[in-house]
C-alpha cells in the first residue's frame, strides 16, 4: 500500500549523496523578502473564506521562522500562484485521482507555483479527509527551494501524516529555509514593545570579505561532494548559491600543514586533492596529508610550470589542465612524458575564456566555470566555448556563487523571478565514477592518479590509420580502398578537430 504523498521527487539537489538525515536544499531562493501569491482556482468542496485561512496560516509556518513576508492578490503577475486541479492540467505531471500524489510544487528557479489535487477531500481542523494547511505548508516548503527531507518528524518529510492538531515545525525544517532566507528576529530598547524586525542570511555578515571583493585564489570540488572557494588564509564552503554558515574558516586549521595563498586545486577520481602553490604541492585524501609533503612540482608534476593560475580535471576527457598567464597545459599520467611536446598552448584555444585565470572548476552539472578577478565564466564542453546567455558572461560571481544580495546580476538590474542553469537542480553530487580506495593506490603521484590513457579522438584515429595502411587484398579494389581510406581520414580529422581542437 502506498502512502499519500507530494508529488515533487525525492533527493533533488544540495542533499543528493553528500547529506543523509537531515534537510536539503534545491538550489535556488527567491531573491526577494516580499512574496505575492494567489488563488487562480479553488477546490470545490471547501469554501473560500475556509482555503483562503488555510493558504495564509500555511505561508505564515514560513514566515514566522525567517525575514519573509507574504502578501495575497486577487490579481495581478504574483511569485507564487496556487491552483486545485484534476488530472492533466497543462504542466505535464497529472494528478492521479484520490490517494497517490496529493500535491506538488515548483522551486523558485522555475516559478513557485503550487497545484493540489482537486480530487482529494480537502478538510479543515479534521482527521477526516486531507489535511488542507498541512500539505500546503509541505508544498510551499518546495515553493520556497527546499527539498524532501529524510528527517521523518519533519514537515519536510515526502509523505502525509495525517493531521496534527498540535503541529509546529520540526528543528530540521527550521534550519533549512533559515539557510536560505537567515532568522527573524526581535528588537526593542528600553521599553520597548518588541516590534518584530528582520536580519539578513546569517552568511552576509560572515563572508563580507568575498562580497566586498569576489575574487578568490581556488575554488575545488572534494571526493565527499563539497565545493570549497579559498582565498588568503581562509576558506569558505559553498551551498547551492550561496556561502554555508559558519564561515570563513581557516585552511590551516581544517587541512594541518596546508599554507594559505594556494594557487590551484583539483580533485581527481582518485579522491585525493591537489593543492598548488609556487613551486610546491600537496596532496591530501579527505583533509589528512597524505605522507611527507609539500614536493615540487617540477618532481610530482614534469612539464608543468612554477606559479600556475588554476588547474581542473576536465570532463571532455578525463585529463589534468593546468593554465598560466596566456598558456595551458594537459597533463596524462599515462603518457611518457606526461606532458607532449606540443604544449604550451594558448589559452585563446578554449573559446571565450580570457588569460591571466584566479580558478577553474568542472561542476556537476556538465558545465566547466573559470573565474578571474570576480566574475565567471561559464563553459560549454559541448560546444567548446563559453556560453551565450542572458544575463551574459562575464557575470559577477558575488552574486551568482556567494549569495552577496547586494550585488547586481549582470548584464541587466530589475527583479528577475526564474533563474537560468545557475540555479540548476543538478546539485553538487560526489564524483564516484572510477573512483577507487586510497588503500589501493601507489604511493608515487605520477602513477597513482590512474585515468583513461590516450583520448577517445586519438584512439579512433590511431586505429583507423593503421587499417588505412593495409595493403588491398587485389588491385582491383585497391582505388576504391584509396578513396575510402582519403574520405574516412578527412572525417576523422573533422571529428577530432570539432570534439577537441587543438586541445
């Protein structure tokens, strides 16, 4: 027997694989504190006056909790509209009737709209039916960017309990959509009367040093998941788009034997990260330095230079890039040397991305980003070139990646509700792909960070040479093998020339 629930899946975003037990977040927020919704459609087995209470006590479990505040229109364009509908009803995810899915929301990103099933019976104050105000404080949870929680006393929770006359919300539910929005709090002097009055995110306070200047040394993903921004002495954990709470905190305390003022970082499949500074590097599984360590690079790294910018693992094949002023190289463990003679090359070869880098990260959702002197980039490793969008790139990584409210979008000013991909649900999962245990691997840097050897491109290429070079088994087909072998020798070479360039 299955039990009524929402209809908004499970385990999407920030709480994907990096948390277990507790709240997630989606990865996107209103950017506003000031929220309108409607009612376009009302059930019809409860009266208005009756839904319109329990609308508003729903919204009230949020805003109680946080800096929000909502208000009801009776018309006009809203952040939140709320719809009782039957089966299909034009956003291509049906109700199925009494009982399954009693409801579901959409995140900020994509508008925040709640539909409920009109077909389930709505009541208010009863044990009988379902529960109005407490399905729809659930889905306005979602409405709002949070996702299931597997905390089971928490509203949060993907499932209906029944209803609870005596409901309040779970800690778990309040430290998630604190995370998002930051405390409310009272204030009052001498004799006051404690007038309610809002704080911002509790992250602005803590991470001004990146809001004032977004320009960072590093940012990395860990084996576990988690995406870390370093900059001088400290560092910072990212959520979906913004900064975690707590921080900054110092490198040195949380990675012993690591200095500041790191160059690059990257982690490999392996699960171990690298940390590069002047000539030196560091290697650590988790944050426990792996052995003696610092080494030179010129020792753990041959062909890559002193003083890089950025390094990344790139995902159009599974190769270490290291970029310097004008410059980048590819290094493959593999290869001997790792390093071909054909590089250096200039940086001009990836589409869009400018010299001179502070960082690059491939992130989860398929996209590579690098950033310089406060702003981002984000690179298409399909299309082998940055992005063209609205807001464009260069766009301001304050905003975008470190939640600074103050700084503007880029590229136009004005409210916008929806996001683009920035904002994607695709969360920052752990890189699990050929991933192996640390126990497993050689101690020796070159060797231990085991990939994929030559890139698909040169394999096919290599191959169909080889085939070309045959001799034909008569003369008679020996023309049309030459032609054949001259046609396929120019796809190839278009192939590999589209996929990868000159990288």
């Amino acid at each position: 027997m299955k039990l009524p629930r929402c209809g908004v899946k499970d385990k999407i975003g920030y709480g994907f694989d990096s948390r277990s037990k507790r709240y997630a977040l989606q990865g996107s927020r209103w950017r506003v504190k000031e929220l309108k919704y409607k009612i376009s459609k009302y059930p019809r087995n409860l009266p208005k006056a009756d839904v319109d209470m329990e609308v508003s006590k729903a919204f009230n479990v949020w805003s109680t909790v946080t800096p929000l505040k909502f208000t009801k229109m009776k018309s006009g364009p809203v952040h939140i509209e709320v719809r009782f509908e039957r089966g299909e009803h034009g956003d291509g995810d049906p109700f199925d009737g009494p009982g399954g899915t009693l409801a579901h929301a959409f995140f900020p990103v994509y508008g925040g709209d709640a539909h409920f099933d009109d077909s389930e019976k709505w009541t208010v104050n009863s044990y009988r039916g379902t529960n109005l105000f407490q399905v729809a404080a659930h889905e306005f949870g979602h409405s709002l960017g949070l996702s299931h929680s597997d905390i089971r006393s928490a509203l949060m929770a993907p499932f209906y309990r029944g209803y609870d006359p005596t409901f309040e919300l779970d800690e778990d539910d309040v430290e998630a959509i604190q995370a998002l929005y930051g405390k409310k709090s009272r204030t009052g002097g001498s004799g006051g009367s404690g007038t309610p009055s809002t704080t911002e995110a509790p992250t602005e306070d803590e991470d001004a040093e990146l809001c004032n200047d977004a320009t960072i040394d590093t940012l990395f993903n860990s084996a576990e998941g988690v995406t870390y921004a370093f900059k001088g002495l400290h560092y910072w954990k990212l959520t979906e788009d913004s900064i975690a709470p707590g921080y900054p905190r110092l490198i040195s305390k949380s990675w012993p034997g690591l200095t500041g003022n790191i160059d690059a970082a990257f982690t490999y499949k392996n699960g171990r990260t690298y940390f590069f500074k002047g000539s030196q590097y560091w290697r650590y599984t988790g944050k426990k330095m792996d052995g003696d360590y610092p080494k030179k690079i010129a020792d753990g790294f041959p062909g890559i230079p002193n003083n890089i910018d950025a390094a990344m693992v790139w995902s159009g094949n599974g190769k270490i890039y290291f970029y310097k002023g004008s410059k980048f190289w590819r290094f493959d463990p593999t290869a001997k040397p790792p390093v071909k003679n054909s590089y250096p090359k200039d940086i001009a070869n990836w589409e869009g991305v400018p010299n001179d880098l502070d960082a690059a990260l491939h992130y989860t959702n398929g996209y590579t980003y690098f950033f310089k002197k406060g702003s981002y980039y984000r690179f298409n490793d399909r299309t082998f070139s940055v992005d063209i969008a609205d807001p464009p790139f260069p766009r301001p990584a304050g905003y975008w990646w470190f939640g600074c409210r103050s700084e503007t979008k880029g590229g136009f000013t004005g409210e916008q509700i929806n996001y683009d991909a920035d904002n994607s649900s695709n969360g920052r999962r752990m890189w699990q792909d050929g991933r192996r245990r640390s126990d497993d691997l050689d101690q020796d840097d070159i060797t231990d960070i085991i990939m994929d050897g030559a890139d698909p491109t040169e394999k096919r290429t290599e191959t169909r040479t080889k085939e070309l070079d045959t001799p034909g088994q008569d003369g008679n087909n020996s023309s049309t093998n030459l032609t054949s072998s001259i046609l396929i020798l120019i796809i190839a070479y278009f192939i590999n020339f589209t996929l990868y360039r000159t990288i």
